[in-house]
C-alpha cells in the first residue's frame, strides 16, 4: 500500500485497483475545525481534479478535488456524521471516500510524501 499526495492537499492510499482519499493533515490544520463535509456520490465517475466535495471548518470552505479520475465506491458515512474526524485522525478514521481507479498510469505524477513534506513547508 502507497501512500501519495496532490498539490491540493489530498492524500490518496492506493490498494489494488482502488484508492481511499482523504485531505492531509496541512489541509486540516489550514481549515481549523470542520463542522460539514459535503461527500461524492456513490457510483459516479469523476476525471482527475474535477470537484468531488467540500470541506467546510468555522473559517473556510475548500473543494476536495479528485486526485486520480475513477468512479466512487463508497463515502465515509462516519465522516458525515462527525466532521471533527477529519481534524482529529485525517490519515485514518478522517477519509473522505474510496474511488475505483481508471487510469492507474495518473498516480506517477504525485508525490509521495518526501516531496509532499517539502511541498507543504513552503504552501
């Protein structure tokens, strides 16, 4: 299992033909405490950086962009319930949604996380 980074601050872990995605612990500590996810539907397929849900915490709201294109397989549905998971745990109990990849060949051109670390020193 690999973990990968976008520019926009997801993380992606890639299992097999399929990824959970979530946003990082940057993202989180940027937004402060969120209090609403708006989450992809179950069963649609998104291109790579197309917006699929939002982020909102007491200071912002961010689009959560689709780091890889695929079609959605399930929603954390715990995540809708308690939004704070995504400040407390982003890397675990925190994920957004898992996408079924369609283009594999995508996940060379992000970063993983020597380069995410040093990409987000300087965001």
């Amino acid at each position: 299992m690999s973990i990968k980074y976008t520019e926009d601050h997801e993380w992606l872990k890639v299992e097999g033909d399929t990824a959970i995605v979530g946003i990082t612990h940057h993202a989180q500590d940027a937004l402060g405490d969120v209090v609403f996810v708006d989450l992809p539907e179950v069963g649609k397929a998104y291109a790579q950086k197309e917006t699929a849900g939002v982020v909102e915490s007491v200071k912002a709201a961010a689009d959560v962009y689709m780091p890889v294109s695929g079609e959605v397989t399930e929603v954390n549905e715990a995540l809708r319930a308690d939004p704070s998971l995504a400040n407390t745990d982003p890397l675990g109990a925190g994920w957004f949604f898992k996408v079924k990849l369609s283009d594999a060949s995508q996940l060379a051109a992000l970063m993983d996380e020597t380069s995410y670390t040093a990409f987000s020193a300087n965001a």
